[in-house]
C-alpha cells in the first residue's frame, strides 16, 4: 500500500482531473448516460489521489501543507476541486467542474512551476504562518468560487436576454443564487485576504525580531502582488456594496469577480516567475531551520 | 399468436365515436370482469385515456389470445357501439407489434404532446386494474414491467420529456426559474383576467409562488378573479406602486394599446431598489412597451418570444425520437427474445428431467455396486454426475436461448424432441 502511496504523482490526479475537465466539455457535443458516473468518478479519484500526494508529502518530505509555496498551491487546488465534486453531486446539471476545473489545473501548474522547499520556521512564527498562510488560501479559493459564479451569471443572463430556452445538460443555478454567491465570495475574498496581508505583516515582524527569515521589504514583489490584490479586492467589495440596490448590480458583480480571478492569476504568475526574499532564510545563514510550520507563497 | 392488440388514439378515432368509445374506471373493470368471463385463461389489459382506449390480450399456446376481429368486438359490445363502426378505425397488431406499440406508448412517443408523462402512471392504472380484475397474467406482467423499463430508459437516456412545450410551463421553468432561485418569498402580479394567467399562476403556485395580487381595469373581475385563484385583489389606480413592489409580472389584459409604457416603468424603476422584474406579457397586443426588456434587471417575455423558445423545445424532443426508437426496439427486442425462450420452458424440463432420471439410475446402479462408500463419497460422485449434466446440457440451451432471440425456436425445439425423444 505505501508503495503505491509513494508512486502516486501529480500527473496521477491531473490526468483524472483532466479526464473529468474533457466529461464536463462533453456535456455541450452529446448525451450520455455514463457521463454523470465517469465525471464524478475521475474527479473523486484525482481527489483521492491528491490527498494521499499531500499526505505522503508531509509524512515522509515533512513538508505540512501550506509549508511551500508548491504545497501551498496544491492545497488549494485540492480545496477547489472538492468543491467541485461537491457542487458537482448536488447540482448535477450544470457544469461546474467547466468553470472551477481549468482553475484547479492552473493552480496545480502553478505549483510545479513553484519552490517544493519549504519554508525555515520555528515554533515562534508556525502560528502567523499558518494563520498567514491560511487567510490567503480562503481569499484564492472564494475569488475562483466567485468567478465561476460569476461566469455562470452572465452566461445565463445571456441566455435570458437572448430568450433561448436552457441548452440540454448545461442548465445554470437562477441568477438570484449565482448573485447571492459572488456577492458573498466577493466579501469573504476580501476580507480573508487583507486579514492575510496583515497577518504577513505581524509574520514578518516576528521574523525580523527573531531572525528567523528574511525581513520581506515592502518592495518585494510578493508584497506587491498580494498588496495589489488585497486592494483590488477591498475595492471591488466596497464597489459590489456600493451598487447593491441600482439595477443591474448583480451584472457589475459579476464581472467583478472575474476581473477579481485575473488579477488574482496575474499574482500568481508574478509569484511564480518574480524574485522575492519572501521565505528565505537570512543571508548568510547556510543551514535552515527545520520547516515544520506553515505559510503563503 | 401470444400477443394481441386492438385500439384507437386520436390520430385513428374521431372524437365522437372516441367519446363514446372511452371507458370510465368502472366501466373499464366490468369490461374486464366480461373479458374473463369469455376468454377464460387469457389475459387482457384495457387501457382508456381521453386520448385512447387500447385493449391488450394474451394467453400461452393452447389458449391464445382472442383474434382481432373478436376483441373489437368485444369492446363494441362493452360499449353498445356497432362493431362496424369500429372496424375501420381501430388498429391491430400481434406480438413484437403489441410489445413495441405498448413501450411506445409508455414512453409517451404516441402522445398527443410528444413527450408528455402522464400517460405513463395512466398505463400502471391499466395495468393495476388488470390486477385487480384478475384478467393480467404472466404474459401482460411481463411485457407491462418491460413497457415501465423501457420508459424510464427513455425519459433517463433522452431529452425527450425533459423540454417543455407549453407557454405556461415554459414561461416558469425556463424563464421566471433561471431568474429567481424560491418565489415562496416573491410577490406575484397577475395584470388582467386572460385565461393564460391562471394556467401560469398554476405553475408558479407549484414553483412555491405564495402572494399573489391581482389587477384589473375591472375591480370587480378582479376580485372576481382573486377570490377565485386565491390571491389578494389590488387596485388598477395603483398600478405604479404594484409594478414597484412585484418581482413577477403576469400579463395577459386585453388593452388594444400598451398599459405600462417605458415612460411609466421609468417612475416605477426608481422605486424597486434594483430588485430584478420578470415580466411574462402573454397579452396581444402586449400589454409591456418592449423597450422595457432593456432596462437593466428586467427579463420582459413576450408571447412570440414564449412561443419560439417553445417551438425550439418541440424541435428538441422531435431530435430525440431516434434515440428513443432505438431503445423502444432494443427492449422490444430483448422482450420478445424472453417470450419466445419462455415457450421453449416446457421442452427444457423435459430434457432435464430425462438426464436427472438416468443419472439417478445409474448412479444407484454405481452406489450398489460399490458398498464400501460413505456418505462424503456418494455426496462427490453425484455433484460431479449433476457438473457433467449440466455441461453437457449448456450448449443445446444456450442455442435455445440465443435462437429464442430471432423468434420463436420451433426448428431447434424439433430437433431437440426428435433427438431426445421428448413427447410434447
């Protein structure tokens, strides 16, 4: 069993999760009384799968989840997509994993492209990292919620206003409840991430204090990203809040929450490819401190 | 002959004659009380809906099923019409006929609205009447459980039932459902006294459509109206303020020029707070200026918009039918394979019976002749002569059951007798 447990790789649940993307495509070529169980199916066994990935990571690699930036990233993308699967079985209609799916893939190509080391912590900063860590995951995966929300807003919207009946197998939530999910996605992302840039900030106190890690100026580029997106989420909060009872608030909310997934994407790609001292040990310090601990890319 | 049909649908049966063709419930169970009375040890199933009266009868070889001229006949005794009269509209089929009308039937691809499922519970009303009046046997059992199959394969497999193809249904489910999540907690406007309100204000009360105020220029017909629908009567003075507190309106006045202009709309705008409107106009003239439907928020339906998306829905269904006749031939196929296999039953339990009694004879010859065995011994010889059997018997069943599928195995049966000198 462990052997098989130690064989498991990330092309493992991306093939099925990929597999489960390719069932839910189908959906718009042709009907099919098989799909339903293959979907559901592939997205739970790429789900299995990955949980063990990250169990067997921290067990034997003693890399926590949320302990780098490559695990960080596969935690959430595992998030999503249980929330998919979930989604999935109680509105077995529509086409959710279509929208939430190629955000699971882009996080899990995040995190291939990203550091597997993990961060050097110490008891003293674990609980800031891991709250740290934490927030930012509860904001990345309310904004990809919200998206996909929002996406199935105008989709539907669409379709109302072009008065066409629904396309077989690809029927949407009402816009009510596709509204009342983005407004709320949109809040909690907000919220859950400035508390994770402030927790950063405590973090990086603590680090400076004890000399654990590298002080993160505010020039870095991850504090420039995650800044960014806390701001933009803040005003795209306040902007949703704003226009709650003028017509068509529901359309600027949705759109919200996409321009909220873009820039969250563009943060990601910034913090894959960019250069930060976000993490790093201080310099000079050859041998790091043995990671046990939790915290954001 | 183990099947028969005769019957008559409103594609056949003019309404007159269909009028007076129909049976009630207790004319259907005396009609089948008669049946058995005159076709002892047959089986017959009557089914009598507005849109059909279909009588399906079967019975084993030896006691075959009444011949169609007979069972028209008989329903025309039933009912005091001449047989004449039924002769030339009533349609016949036998066997695979029968199971495929039936599958077709059940599955609602013979329904006067393509599709629809309601005749699929008035088929296990026949079919439980049948039960009760002790006319249904085996035979119908068996081609009636298939008929349930084959409709639920059809109504899981395809998109058949699925679209809806009246304005009502389609207004509320395609249209007012996408828009609001519950309207348990929405106000309903019903705008006018048209006969299309109350059939949309039926489907929105099943939608869990609570409040409900009706308008009309008439304040009488109004309250008229409300009393009779269950709903609050409102004033057609405060229209302004009604349009600002609904969130679905139902339209159906007869006005020859609109009642609610986008000047008008305009001031009740201003005072719904942003809340989304769905207006179903199912007047004509309509009674909403369409240039309504482009302020945000408002999903504005008109009948011609209604009617198209019912039309693509019917076009929708019309794609499904070959997928539907696929699998209607399919479980006819398997049905009739399962009938024909149940004729050779007879043959089988002689066949088996025969090797069983000489391996019974040569197996005591065997035990006689060896005392020295217990009990374990014997018990191991003898599984091993009923393993031997049953290889050897496998492949002329298998055949049997393979051929069964083709129709019935009348070759395989002769051979099978002349070989093994079965006597029928």
């Amino acid at each position: 069993m462990l052997e098989f447990i130690s064989g498991i790789s990330v092309v493992c649940f991306v093939a099925s999760y990929t597999v489960a993307l390719a069932c839910e495509v189908s959906r718009l070529a042709f009907r099919s009384g098989v799909r339903g169980a293959a979907l559901v199916g592939f997205a739970a066994a790429g789900l299995v799968a990955q949980a063990l990935f990250l169990g067997w990571r921290a067990v034997n690699a003693a890399a926590l989840p949320l302990s780098s930036p490559f695990d960080w990233y596969l935690l959430a993308a595992w998030l999503l997509a249980a929330g998919s699967l979930w989604l999935t079985l109680t509105l077995p209609r529509t086409p959710i994993g279509l929208f939430l799916l190629p955000v699971v893939l882009l996080l899990i190509g995040a995190a291939q492209l990203s550091s597997r080391e993990p961060f050097p912590q110490s008891p003293a900063t674990q609980i800031w990292g891991a709250i740290h860590g934490l927030f930012h995951l509860a904001a990345s995966v309310s904004v990809a919620l919200g998206a996909a929300a929002g996406i199935m807003w105008l989709i539907q919207a669409g379709r109302l206003h072009r008065k066409r009946p629904p396309l077989q197998g690809f029927r949407m939530p009402s816009l009510e409840r596709l509204a009342n999910v983005t407004n709320r996605t949109i809040a909690i992302a907000a919220w859950t991430a400035a508390a994770g840039f402030a927790s950063g900030i405590v973090l990086n106190a603590v680090n400076r204090q004890r000399g654990l890690l590298e002080t993160v100026p505010w020039t870095d580029p991850v504090v420039l990203r995650l800044g960014g997106l806390v701001a933009w989420l803040i005003i795209a909060d306040a902007l949703a809040h704003a226009t709650r009872r003028r017509p068509g608030a529901a359309r600027l909310t949705a759109w919200l929450s996409l321009v909220s997934l873009a820039v969250l994407t563009l943060s990601i790609v910034w913090g894959v490819f960019g250069v930060t001292r976000h993490g790093m040990p201080p310099a000079g310090r050859d041998e790091p401190v043995a990671p046990s601990g939790e915290a954001a890319p | 002959m183990t099947l028969a049909l005769v019957g008559g649908t409103h594609r056949t049966v003019p309404l007159a004659l269909r009028e007076r063709l129909a049976f009630s419930a207790e004319q259907a169970a005396a009609a089948l009380a008669r049946f058995r009375d005159r076709f002892p040890g047959r089986e017959g199933v009557l089914l009598s809906t507005c849109n059909r009266v279909e009588f399906y009868a079967a019975g084993e070889t030896g006691a075959e099923p009444p011949a169609a001229d007979q069972l028209v006949a008989f329903l025309a005794e039933c009912r005091g019409i001449e047989a004449v009269q039924l002769e030339p509209v009533l349609a016949r089929e036998h066997d695979a006929g029968v199971a495929r009308h039936l599958f077709s039937v059940a599955s609602g691809l013979d329904s006067m609205v393509l599709g629809e499922p309601q005749i699929l519970s008035q088929v296990k009303q026949a079919w439980a009447l049948a039960q009760d009046s002790r006319t249904a046997g085996p035979l119908t059992g068996g081609m009636f459980q298939a008929a349930l199959r084959t409709a639920k394969r059809v109504a899981t497999e395809t998109a058949l039932g699925r679209e809806r193809v009246s304005l009502p249904s389609v207004a509320v489910a395609d249209f007012a459902s996408a828009v609001f999540e519950r309207f348990d907690d929405k106000r309903v406007l019903l705008l006018g006294a048209g006969k299309m309100a109350a059939e949309t204000l039926r489907y929105l009360r099943q939608a869990g459509a609570r409040d409900v105020t009706v308008v009309n220029r008439t304040a009488g017909r109004a309250v008229e109206l409300s009393a009779r629908l269950g709903a609050r009567p409102g004033r057609f003075d405060e229209l302004v303020a009604e349009l600002a507190a609904a969130d679905l309106v139902v339209s159906t006045t007869g006005a020859t020029e609109a009642v609610v202009t986008l000047d008008a709309f305009r001031r009740v705008e201003a005072r719904r707070d942003g809340r989304p409107l769905v207006v179903l106009d199912l007047a004509v003239p309509r009674d909403f200026d369409p240039l309504i439907g482009g302020r945000p928020g408002v999903w504005l339906y008109s009948v011609d918009d209604l009617a198209a998306a019912c039309e693509a829905n019917r076009r929708s269904r019309q794609q499904e039918m070959p997928a539907a006749w696929a699998i209607i031939e399919e479980e006819t196929g398997r049905f009739m394979g399962d009938l024909h296999h149940r004729s050779t039953a007879p043959v089988i339990d002689q066949l088996r019976a025969g090797w069983s009694e000489t391996g019974e004879a040569e197996l005591e010859r065997l035990f006689r002749r060896l005392p020295g065995l217990d009990d374990a011994q014997r018990g191991e010889i003898r599984q091993a002569f009923e393993r031997y059997a049953a290889k050897l018997l496998h492949p002329p069943l298998a055949s049997l059951r393979s051929e069964s599928r083709a129709g019935p195995p009348h070759g395989l049966l002769d051979a099978l007798k002349r070989l093994f000198d079965l006597k029928d």
